[in-house]
C-alpha cells in the first residue's frame, strides 16, 4: 500500500514537471487532456487516484507516452528509497 501512495504521489510529480518544462499551465493541459483544471491540480498533489483513462489523456495533452511519466514516477520512487 504504501508504495502505492509513494507511486501516485510521484506520478503526480512526473505530470507536473513535464508540464512545466513544456511551460504549460494547468488550464492549457485541461483543454488538451479533455479534464478539469481541478482535476489535473489534485491529480499533480498525489491526492487523486488516477484511471488508466486519465493518466492516457494527461500524457496525450502533454503529446508524450503514457510510459514515459510511469517510468519517471518510478524513478522518483527508487530515489526516495
């Protein structure tokens, strides 16, 4: 469980950095993503627990692969391990 909540909180992170790095704000990324603004905030906090449907929507409205931001989020993991 715990390193569920660690995943989901680093997934958050992963969402929120590439999205900064493309100098996106969170309003752009809710009208490409096809998801609330709210949403994508709680989503970038760790405090929503993510559909496999949203997570393919947020890296399409960041144009990366879903895959990409799994395996940040993992590496942000391992680093606080």
């Amino acid at each position: 469980m715990k390193i569920q909540i660690a995943l989901g909180t680093a997934l958050g992170k992963a969402i929120k950095a590439k999205r900064r790095q493309l100098g996106m704000s969170q309003e752009i990324l809710s009208e490409k993503s096809g998801l609330h603004r709210t949403y994508i905030s709680d989503a970038e906090r760790g405090s929503r627990n993510l559909s496999i449907q949203s997570m393919i929507r947020l890296a399409g409205g960041l144009d990366v692969p879903l895959s990409s931001l799994i395996a940040e989020a993992e590496s942000l993991v391992r680093r606080q391990a």
